[in-house]
C-alpha cells in the first residue's frame, strides 16, 4: 500500500521554495537589460494615457491608429530634441572645457549699487557675491575650481553614455507603444494579481500608485519646461553667448532635479561682469524667477494628479532621487504613497471594529443582567 504523503514534509517544502526563487532569480536575469525601459515606458505610458484615450475617441476609436499617434509623438518629444541636445553638447565639449579653464581668472566685480541698495543687498545672494569679488581671482579659482573640475568629469561621462541613453529611449518607446494597445488588459493583470495579495486595499494600492505616477510625472516634466522656458528667455534677451546649448544644459539639469542654478548663477556673473545696463538686471530677475518657481508649481502639480501630504510629496522625491537616481523620482512618492495609504486604512478601520465589537459585548452584558 502506497505511503500518504506527508503535508509536513520539510524537504519537499524547503525545495518548492527553493525553485520557485530560482525561477524568479532566472527571469529577473533575463528580463535585467529591460528593466530600465520597461518603468521608463509604465511611467510613460500612465502618465499620458488620458491623452491616447482623447486621441481615440477622434480617430474614429481606431486603438492602433492612437497608439502609432502617441507613439510618434514620444519619439518627437523626447528622442529629437534628446538628439539635438546631446549633439550640441558634444560639439561644444571643447569649448565647454575651455570655459571651465577661464575660471582660474575671472575676476567677479562687486555686486550692483542698486542690488546692496535694496531688500535684496541684506540677503546671502548679495553677501556672498561681495565675498568672492574680495577675493580676487585667485581666491575664487581656489573655491570654483574643484567642484568645476569634478562636474566637468561627469558631465563628460554622461555624454560618452549617450549612445547607450538614445538607445534605451528607443526601446523605452518600443514598449510604450506595445502597452499603449494593450493598456487595459495589463492594468487588469495588475488588479488582478495586487488584489490576489491584499484584497481590496491591493486594489486601491494598485490605483494609487497610478495616480501618484501620473501626478509625479506632470510636475516634474512641466516643472522642468517651465524652468528651461523662463530661463531660455532669460538668456535669448540678455543675448548671452551659447545660449542653446545653455538652455539644452539648464532642461537636463531640471529633470535632473538639479535647477538651473548651476548654469544660471555663472551667467549673471557673466552677464554683469561683461556689460552694464538695464539688460542685466532683466536678466537677474529671470534667473531668480527660474530658480524658485519650482517650489511653487511644482507641488501643485504633483497633488493634482495625487492628493497626498506636501511633506510626503517632497520627501518622496528628493529621497528617492538620492536613493535611486532619476527614476527614484517617479518611485520614491509612489511608495510612500501606498505605504502611507495602506497604513492609514489600517489605522482608521481597526478602530471602528474594535469599537463595534466592544458595543457588541456590551450590549449582550447589559442583556443577560437585565
């Protein structure tokens, strides 16, 4: 008679388990080149999908037609102008390098009359600009000069991978328009297998994380447009030399998250330190207004598309960005996001069934005494 299996049998569980990870482990080798393109295209992908809807339903509800649509549209958006930036970066790498040499001596001139005049002259931007007009231009080589060195040695390195960056764009569009046509059975996939895990808050985790993609991307993406547009402008009146490939510099620095500070600072110093009239002080007001502006829409943005706490929204981003680089943007708030949400559930319906079942007992205790 054959023996019953044992339901308790360690070995056969440690090895269920062990091949099951094994097989996770394979495909996330296999699967490891893609990965980048892949979340690039689901950040994408959720964040546009309103607008291939809208194109859709005027493309006589032709799903291939809006896909083809949006899909060009991507690569004209991101790819041509990515080409174009990386193209005039290279071409000006020497020159940049150059400017960077011209750092040993430049010469600051003290701050404007009309600057230490105003509320402005009180301030750390006024303080220091005298600070390093003090100091010669030995002295500001001396301060200048090691951070230059070292962003001139990544700024370098990030444009020898641009060929590989292009690349992953092209495949990141690739995948977009392969979820594009089949957009809704992939998000009933995700559904399906978040609500196999968690239940109904899987769901609701699955349709936050969207929604905090969706609000994430807008404000950053049209953070760093309206950044590079104000400061482009900035530089087009103030006929400031390079000015393309300034504002091509200033859109990665934005999506980046870096700001424009770091092109637009040196150009004000520039800009004073070379002529002398109204146009400067235009310029400077540009420059501020393109620096700070962030700080206001960005937010606003963010919560349109996701109603969380600011301070939740901001420490998803900057933490994220620092943990994890540039996707860390997108993935930082969709995490503590649905960590939050999760626990804030947690927290406000314990309670209420503690609360009934205590009314409960109670109820039924007051009965049998009466």
């Amino acid at each position: 008679m054959p023996k019953a299996r044992d339901s308790n049998d360690l070995t056969r569980t440690v090895l269920s388990v062990g091949t099951i990870a094994l097989l996770i482990l394979s495909c996330a080798w296999i699967v490891r080149p893609f990965v980048t393109a892949f979340l690039w295209a689901s950040v994408i992908v959720i964040s546009t999908w309103p607008l291939l809807i809208h194109l859709q339903a005027r493309l006589w509800g032709k799903r291939g037609l809006a896909a083809a649509g949006m899909t060009i549209a991507l690569l004209l958006v991101l790819i041509v102008p990515l080409a174009f930036a990386v193209g005039a970066l290279v071409r000006n790498i020497d020159g940049i390098a150059a400017r960077v040499g011209e750092l040993k001596t430049l010469a600051i001139p003290p701050p404007p009359e009309w600057l230490t005049g105003s509320v402005l002259g009180r301030g750390k931007l006024a303080t220091t600009w005298a600070y390093l007009a003090s100091q010669g231009p030995d002295g500001l080589a001396a301060q200048v000069m090691p951070y230059a060195s070292r962003f001139l040695i990544w700024f370098v390195g990030q444009i020898g991978g641009a060929g590989a960056m292009i690349l992953q764009f092209l495949l990141t569009a690739i995948i977009s328009a392969v979820l594009y046509m089949n957009g809704e059975a992939t998000a009933r996939g995700v559904r399906k297998f978040a609500i196999r895990l968690a239940g109904a808050n899987g769901d609701r985790a699955a349709l936050l994380a969207a929604g905090s993609i969706r609000g994430v991307s807008i404000g950053i993406v049209v953070t760093a447009l309206v950044q590079t547009l104000i400061a482009g402008t900035g530089l087009a009146i103030a006929s400031t030399p390079g000015a393309p490939l300034l504002t091509a510099t200033i859109l990665f620095l934005c999506l980046a998250q870096l700001g424009p500070a770091l092109v637009m600072i040196p150009a004000v110093i520039w800009e004073f330190h070379s002529g002398s009239g109204v146009t400067e002080g235009i310029f400077l007001v540009f420059a501020l207004v393109s620096m700070t502006i962030d700080n206001f829409i960005r937010p606003i943005l963010i919560r349109k598309g996701a109603d969380l706490p600011l301070l939740l929204i901001f420490t998803g981003v900057i933490g994220g960005m620092i943990s994890m680089g540039i996707m860390g943007i997108f993935l930082g708030p969709v995490i503590l996001a649905v960590t939050y949400n999760l626990l804030k559930d947690w927290v406000e319906d314990r309670p209420e069934r503690e609360v009934d079942a205590d009314s409960g007992a109670a109820g039924q205790t007051a009965a049998k005494v009466t």
